[in-house]
C-alpha cells in the first residue's frame, strides 16, 4: 500500500478486505484502461485517457469512501 493511502482517515477506517477490494478495484482498472489504449492503437493523446481515467477512478473512489 501507498503512503498516500495509509493517511487517508476513511481508509483506514475500512475492514482489511475492503481495503483489498479498494486497491484491487484501482490497480486492475488503471491497467485495464492502459491496455484498452494500447490495444486500440494509442490513437487518443495519452493525457487525455490519463485525465478522463482518473477522474472516473476518483469518483468511484471518493464514493465509495463517503458512504461507507
């Protein structure tokens, strides 16, 4: 686990499999969404997949998070 994530209060406040869940959910879609780029011929400017992955990934995550 990150730094960035052992400081997190909510995160912490998660039971163990949660946090699993939670880390899994963010690894496996960051590499999926790499590979669908990759796949698809690298046509979109990588800043762009970057921009629009992470504020999909952000907001599954920071929802999760509030309403534990």
């Amino acid at each position: 686990m990150s730094k960035s994530w052992g400081r997190s209060v909510q995160f912490n406040q998660l039971k163990d499999y949660e946090k699993r869940i939670l880390l899994n959910y963010v690894t496996q879609t960051g590499l999926t969404i790499y590979q669908s780029w990759t796949t698809n011929g690298r046509v979109q400017p990588i800043e762009e997949v970057i921009s629009t992955a992470q504020k999909l990934m952000r907001g599954g995550v920071d929802n999760y998070l509030t309403h534990k």
